[in-house]
C-alpha cells in the first residue's frame, strides 16, 4: 500500500501485518484524533490527526533505521524492522481525545492505555499473536522498558522518529508562515553511539532550525493561554459532572461515560476505544441543556469558538498577583495556575554532538541553543467573569 503525506511524501507498508493492523477498528479511531486538540480553535488548519502522525512515525523510523545500517553498519534483522515498525505504528493506540488534555481530565498517561491495547485488545492482539513473542516485545518497546535500546532511541529519544514527525507535522499543519528544518538533512547525519541517537557537528544549524520551529508552533499554537484555557475548561467541565454524577446520582450514567466521572470505576478497553473527539463533543453540547447552571454555562463557554477561559500571566501561582486575583470581587471563580508543558515548546537537554569519542550536549557547541535553554514557560492564571457565561 502507497500512502500520500504532506510531510514525508509517499509512505509505502507493504507487511501484510502491519497492513491488517491498519485496519483495526483501534488503528481507525486514530483519524478521530486530532493531534493538536484544542489548538484548532486558534488555528483552523491543525486538525492533523494521530492517523497522519503515526504513519509518518512509521516513515522516520524506516528512514532512521536506513541510515544506521548503511551510515554506520548497525546489524538490523528482519524480526527488528517488524518490531520497530509494529511499534512506530502502535505508539499513540492508547492516546484519548484532545491530545494531552485528556490525560489531565482523567489522570491516565497515554502510553498505559498503549500497553493495555496491545495486551487485551483481541483484534490488535490477534495480528500481533500471528508472530511468536512480538505483542511482548512491542508492548516493551513503547513502554521503554530497556530491553530494545536501538528501537527506543531510534522511536522515542529527542532525534527520534515519534518527535521529528510531530515537529515537523505541527508546524506544517499550524498555518504559521516560518521557515522550517529540513527532516531528510537531520536523519542524513544521525548516527548512533553510547546506546544513543547523536548527531556531527554539521547538523547543529538544522537543530538551530528545530529549535525555532518548536518554540514558534508551540508560543502560537499548542502552548498559547487561548488554547490551555480551553484545555482547562474541559478538565473544569467533567469536573464539575464528576461532582454531580457523586453528590446527586446522575442518572441515566451511560457505560462508557461512567469511568470519567468516578475514577474508582473500571474502564475496560473496548469502551476506551470508543472515545475521539466527536464523543467529548457530544457529550458536552448535551451538558449545555443540563439544570446544573455551571455545568450549563462552561459547556457553552467552551463550545464557543471564540470565548475561553480569561487568563493573565504571573510568576508562579503563590505570587501576590496571583492571591490578589483569586480575591477579585467580580471574577466568577478562580480555576488554577497553569503552565503549558515546556518539553514541545523549549530546549531541555538531551540532544547530543558526537565529537572525540564522546557525547557532547548541543547546547555546548551553539550559542545559540545555548541561550535557547534559559527561556522558561508562562505561568498564567486562569479565571471566568460573570459576563461571558451570563452574555
């Protein structure tokens, strides 16, 4: 099967394994996920989805793979190409609706519903089962459990496959007019030394490039306080259901509804896989029409397209500016401090110059990146007044 990608082209899969784990309905619900959640609200064009994203995961990997059997003479069978490849493409199984913001709604990490998919789930079981040991193996690569430390490094480290796709991709699909990093040159002068991915010293300038387009997409996209506002609205939203699914007996309490509004419940996976974003969204137009007055006005607030929760920037959520703001006799209520996850936006370490014999942090070799390294996230503190939820 040839596959058309903006980012990387043609994406040819012929393994008819890999092929029939495409087709399971766990692989399909993946086009139901946009990668960038909420950031569609701010920028129209990132509905990119964990679909597109996996199979261009699976692309880099192949490529990455190339490179350190013909650049650097690493010995790849043919059992590790299935299995890095199995798991490029299995990576997000496990992630929920609206990217991360989920895992903040429920408290569950992605990569523990991954593994849980890949262990119980028959359909994706089954494929996998068809070769002896490789459910085992894929579910212990995603889980960087230490035993495949090529594929781990080769898949999740910070020049691996899982990030240079989403960098790339992110961007593309931001609509941000910024020049971006050349993927092929990065792969091209990738090599893989000290049970690390590490780079020459000729690459540093498209790290540079990286380092503009991470922070670029992230600033105006992905990390801005409009769409960590509507991330925290939703969090704010099925807490508030939660409280009342607790204190008043909600009822009727679909199934599948039941594990979000009391974690103490269990969720098996088939109802798991029923959840993408069209299901958060129908779930919380129909809370708009809901008695509870809150519920009712933050679902509406959320729902519209051009109102979030207000926010104002602070140090931390212990300085005065903070404390004055939760006394605010106007403010309806105050939510939380919140800081959009740094890793996607900064340079934090962990991408490495090869240079005599030793590794070296590229933030050493460049300036650049070096003063890159000092920006530090936004804390911004989040609120709602009465005028747009009454309005």
């Amino acid at each position: 099967m040839i596959l058309s990608d903006p980012i990387h082209g043609l994406i040819e899969i012929d393994d008819p394994d890999m092929l029939d784990i495409m087709k399971t309905k766990a692989f399909q619900r993946l086009k139901g996920l946009k990668q960038q959640g909420n950031t569609y609200y701010l920028l129209p064009d990132a509905i990119q989805t964990r679909f597109s994203h996996s199979l261009g995961v699976y692309a880099n990997t192949a490529a990455i793979l190339d490179r350190l059997v013909t650049g650097n003479g690493i010995k790849i069978s043919a059992y590790e190409r299935k299995l890095a490849g199995m798991a490029a493409l299995l990576h997000d199984i496990g992630h929920g609706p609206y990217s991360h913001c989920f895992e903040y709604m429920t408290g569950r990490h992605h990569e523990e519903w991954s593994i849980r998919i890949i262990q119980e789930e028959e359909e994706v079981g089954g494929i996998l089962d068809r070769i002896p040991g490789l459910r085992t193996d894929v579910a212990d690569v995603i889980s960087k459990s230490g035993r495949f430390p090529v594929m781990e490094n080769v898949i999740f480290s910070q020049l691996g496959a899982d990030s240079l796709d989403y960098n790339k991709r992110d961007h593309w699909h931001s609509g941000l007019k910024t020049d971006s990093f050349n993927l092929q040159k990065l792969i091209d002068h990738l090599t893989y030394k000290d049970h690390h991915l590490v780079i020459d010293r000729l690459a540093i300038p498209e790290i540079e490039n990286l380092m503009k387009v991470r922070k670029d997409w992230f600033e105006r996209g992905f990390g801005h306080p409009f769409v960590a506002g509507k991330d925290l609205l939703l969090k704010l939203i099925f807490r508030r259901a939660s409280f009342l699914h607790k204190s008043k007996g909600w009822e009727p309490t679909p199934p599948r509804l039941l594990p979000i509004l009391d974690p103490s419940a269990h969720w098996p996976v088939d109802h798991y896989l029923e959840w993408n974003d069209d299901f958060i969204n129908q779930v919380v137009v129909s809370w708009m029409e809901r008695e509870d007055e809150l519920l009712s006005q933050l679902s509406a607030c959320y729902l519209n397209p051009v109102l979030t929760l207000k926010w104002t920037e602070v140090d931390d959520e212990t300085s005065p500016a903070a404390l004055e703001k939760v006394k605010h006799p106007e403010w309806h209520f105050q939510t939380e401090v919140l800081v959009p996850n740094p890793r996607y936006g900064y340079y934090t370490g962990g991408i490495f110059v090869w240079e005599k014999d030793q590794r070296v942090d590229v933030r050493e070799r460049s300036p650049f990146i070096k003063e890159f390294s000092r920006l530090s996230p936004k804390s911004y503190l989040f609120y709602v007044d009465k005028s747009p939820l009454e309005g």
